[in-house]
DNA sequence: TTGAAAGCGGTACCAG
DNA sequence: CTGGTACCGCTTTCAA
C-alpha cells in the first residue's frame, strides 16, 4: 500500500530541488531541458500527481466553482450543469454541486459548505430562491450570478431568456393558424417569467385585435392541466375555443390527457401548445407542440460570464438573454 | 474587502494559543470553560468558518466521494445520486460528480482528476464501463463500487437489481392475464442485465409451458420500438400476439407510438409492457405498465457500503440486490 | 489544560 | 537557471 507520492519524491528521484520539481511541473520558469528530462521521468516512474488541495491552500485558488440548485431531478437541471460544466473545464475550473430542494436553512448551509471548500464564484439555480441565500453569499463576498426565472434582472445579475417573445411567437402562430378563440393556460405564481409569459400572450393577441382569455390553475403539474379541462370544457365548448397556448408543457400534458381521455381529437378538435421541450413532449402522443429553450447555453454563457467577473475583466450589469425556438409538432392544426 | 478570518484571528481575539482554538472547533480535547467561550465569542464575532481545504490537508482526508457518471441528463441518474447525496451528507461526506458521457479517456481522466482532489472513495454509475477505468482506480488505491448493470456481481464490488425476478414478474402477470402469445422485445446488448432480463421472461414462459418468442432490436430508443412494429406487424397478426413484454420503457413507448399512429388499440387489441418507470411512462396515454426500480435506495445503500468499506468496518465481498415493484397501469388487459 | 512547534504538499520569492 | 526557505491554514504531538 505505497503512498501516494509527493514532490519529495521526484525531487529525490530526480535529483534536482524541489523548487525546480515545482517549476516544471508548471512551466513558470525556464528549467534547463536535461533536468526537466529528469523530473518527468521521475514523475512518469512515480506515477506521480499533484495534490490539488495542496495547491489550492498555497495559491488561495481552488478553480473551483460551486453550483446551488434546487434538485438535480428536475429535467433542465441536467442541460443547464452540463453547459456550466463543459465550459467551466475548458476554463480549468470544477464544478461543485450543492442541491437544497428548495429549502432556505440548506440554501444557507450550501453556501457556508461551498465558503469552506473555496470556492471562488457561485451559480445559483434556484425557483424558490429568496433574497437570504443573496445576502448569505454577498456576506462571504463570493461572486456569484443567479440563473433562473423568478427575479427581474434589474435586481440581480441573472442570465434568462426571452419568456415573453417565446410565448408571443407561439401565440402569433396559432393566430396564424387561423386561430381566434385562443385560451392562455397559466399556473398562479409569482414569478417574473410568469407575468412575461402571459404579457407575451396579451401583445399578440392585442396585436391581432383578438380577445385575450387567460385562465389561471394552482399548480404546474399534469393533473392541473387535466383539472383546468375538466372544470371549463363546458366554457370551451360554448365559446368555439380552438386552442390552448399552456404555459409549461406539464399542463399542456395534462389537457392532451383529459383529450386523450374524453375523447377530443388534437388537433383536430383542439390546437394545443407548451413550454418547455420537456423530453416527454417528443414521445406522447400526439407530440407536443411547444417552446424549446436553450438550457445548455445559458449554463455555458453563464459560466463564462461568472469567470470573466472573477478575473475582472468585465463588470457584468447588463442581463443576457438568450433566444428561444419554436418546436413545431403534431398538437397544433391549421384551420385553413 | 476583508480577506477571510483565519484561526490566527480568532487566537488573538480570544486571547489564547492557536492549538486551543483548533481544540474547542474539533472538540478533541478538553478546554476551560472560560476559553471555551472566549473562542466561540471571538469566532462568532469575526464570522470564522474553518478553511476546508487546509484541514483535509493535514488530516490526509477529504471527506468527499466522487462519483463518475455518463450523464447527468439520462433520468435515474439524478435519483442514483440523490440516493448518495443524501446519505452521504448524513456521514458527512461531500460528493464530486465527473461527467465522462461514455468516453474512455473522459473516464480515465475523471479519475485523476478525483484522485488529485482526493477523494476517499469513488463510485461508478455508467453505462459503457470498461475494465480500463476499473484498472485506473485501483491503481490509485482509492476504494471504489460500481452502480450499474453491465457486469456481473460476481466480478466487481457492485450494488444491483435483480433483473430477472422483474422481467419474470411482469411475464407471470401477463400469463395470468391471460395472455399465451406474448413477445419479448429486448435491444441488442452485452450488458449483464440484458441476459438477465431475457432469462427472466424465458423462466416464466416455460413455467407455463409456453412458446418464448424473444425479438432483438438494435437501439434501446423509441424509434427502435416504432420500427421493430413497423417490421414486424405482419408477424404479430398471423400469430395472434396479444402482449409484448418489452426491455425497456423506451422501446415499449415506441410501440405505443405505433399503435397510436395505426389505429391498434393499446390495450385492448394489444398489451404492453415497459422497464424502467420513467417519468413518461406515466405521462403517455395509455400510461405504460411498466417496473419501477428503486435508483434512491440503490444510491442511499451503495454510499453507505462504501463508507463502510472506508472505514474498514466491513469486508463487501458479497454483492446487494434491491427490490422491484411492477407498477400496473392502462397497457396491459386481462384476456379473461 | 495549554502553548510551541513540526509538519501536510505545494508555491514563490530570494539570493547565488 | 537553481536551490533554500518561508508560508498557505490547520491539526497534532510533545513538554511544560
């Protein structure tokens, strides 16, 4: 059970300082090539590696990043970590993740644990975010950007997209369509994407002199979709409704199932749109039309940004928005 | 800009020797009362929080777990990790996770990069593993399970399912149904769980003296399901196949796909089955019969053998299995 | 109990 | 170019 070895050792196997050892390993200095032979071979013999926490405490640089999210398991999760992490190695930087299920006391203790471990900037991907965890990581003056949906990127620095335009561009295809009766499906919320969204639904329709019906359900799950439909197929029906721009494909899942069930045929009988490009959205039947959003993007130009502030290379006031895209499926029909 | 309080700080606003402060943080040895307080007031004030790294340092351990893994995007991923997570933090481990996407040099780099953070275990969650990775663990020493499906318990230390018992499960049920004519559709595969799976539908078709039909596919995505229907319909008519007991639950969407697009009613012309309960399974209409497999637990039992294993406390010569649970849902009709 | 001091594995400054 | 050495922040003997 060898242990692991140490500058020590190459410096002995090499026969040089260690200082040298230390120089060729990051090329800071000239070495002359024969020694520099030497250390590598006895690097090579040794098998031997740096040890990053070492170099980390005497750098007082942990190129290390930290990640607080809500749960790895919510699908966009993955794209926005994946973004973060390709770019964050081509900068040389690891990612630590942290998830808190979206509760404050863990909000706090992942910021104090990512503090402890160094880290040198924070992405916060949170939908329950509230200003404490800001206030905790300004305290640890730890540089930090939020990456979500809920706070007006006048406040924070944030990274988001064009909620509004996306929803607006959705609605002006069904109007397009030949659609008029066109509901807006909404989930109570406060968040500022939501408001976006909705405003989004609005300009289009005004823009088309159309009548703007927004209908609001607790929750963002299928089952609210499902219910929405089961409360109002009435309404629907009375008022020659023939689409539904939903605000995440949840619901709008939700409404192809009540279609599914009650026999109601999309699109045929019923436009339906969503938000979101969740996976499901390609496999259920019929797919669904809806909003695909760049997570992998953001989660790169986030990082990016994130490691320009910590080289201070640039003051980061603006807020980026990245562009969205429409994914045309079977859930939506032209009705000539 | 402060720079970060240190425990040179807390000594002398406390007034005593570094060594005592380092005492009352770790609680290693007794201190008077009196310093006691004296040192929490002083870190209080100055808002200590000990450098993680510097520790580690000196104490030769980490305390963190890394975790290889393919993809953070592939579903029971985030559930795996969970498992680990959470358990891991009640031990008080922090975990590292190192995204390889399936690439062998990925891989070997993941675990340099693991070993020069110095992890004090590792564990491997993948889909393509190859022994070289295994190779390079155990060169570096560092104890390590593998979390997958791809080889058999016998060879590695590795936490499982029991495959066949799922597969022959969900074959009893259809045969109890009723159903005599039933397919089992698999994807191509070397993996461990694939030979255990088709074991398990070939146990249960000779217990009931019944013909196995098994078809292979290549590709274990829905477009393969659509295909193998689209090749293979003519087959399914003239042998009056009333269910098919598919592999996974992306093949098994794809036949449903079919279905939906040829007017073969699921199920009542048609039963089906799936494996894996993902998260569509039961979004999709009808919602897919499938076998739910328990990533959390995996995850939670896994990090704890290996916490164990660091710790000596235990010798994992044997492998574990966890349970499976069918989850009934609309595929599947009772022929009478 | 308490403090001094020796490292943990590196980096970087300084003199040669 | 090279080697010696102080030091990063903390833990842990060792004596007192």
């Amino acid at each position: 059970m060898a242990r692991k070895p140490t500058m020590e050792d190459v410096k002995n196997l090499a026969g040089v300082s260690i200082s040298t050892v230390s120089r060729v390993i990051n090329g800071t200095k000239k070495v002359s090539p024969d020694k520099v032979i030497a250390v590598n071979n006895a690097i090579e013999k040794l098998g031997y590696k740096p040890n990053e926490l070492a170099r980390s405490l005497v750098r007082k640089k942990s190129n290390t990043l930290g990640i607080i999210l809500d749960d790895l398991g919510i699908e966009y999760m993955a794209q926005y970590i994946r973004g973060i992490d390709e770019i964050g190695k081509m900068y040389d930087y690891d990612i630590l993740l942290y998830s808190t299920f979206g509760n404050i006391d863990v909000q706090k203790k992942a910021v104090e644990f990512l503090s402890s471990k160094q880290v040198e900037g924070i992405i916060v991907i949170s939908e329950k975010i509230n200003n404490e965890i800001l206030y905790a990581i300004k305290e640890y003056e730890i540089p930090y950007i939020l990456l979500d949906k809920f706070y007006s990127p006048q406040d924070y620095k944030t990274v988001t997209f064009d909620f509004d335009k996306a929803i607006e561009s959705m609605t002006d295809l069904f109007i397009e369509y030949g659609h008029e009766n066109i509901i807006y499906l909404t989930e109570k919320s406060h968040d500022y994407s939501a408001d976006l969204k909705q405003q989004g639904f609005e300009n289009a329709m005004s823009k088309a002199g159309l009548t703007k019906q927004v209908f609001t359900v607790n929750g963002d799950k299928t089952d609210s979709g499902y219910r929405f439909m089961d409360e109002n197929i009435k309404f629907i029906h009375q008022n020659h409704i023939t689409g539904i721009v939903a605000s995440n494909d949840a619901l709008a899942t939700g409404i192809l199932q009540y279609c599914y069930d009650h026999g109601i045929k999309v699109p045929d009988d019923l436009s339906v749109s969503g938000f979101g490009n969740n996976k499901y959205s390609e496999l259920i039947r019929p797919s669904l039309t809806t909003v695909r959003l760049p997570y992998y993007d953001v989660g790169a130009v986030t990082v990016r940004v994130l490691i320009k502030i910590l080289r201070d290379e640039e003051d980061f006031n603006e807020s980026l928005r990245l562009n969205y895209e429409i994914m045309l499926r079977e859930t939506i029909k032209k009705l000539k």
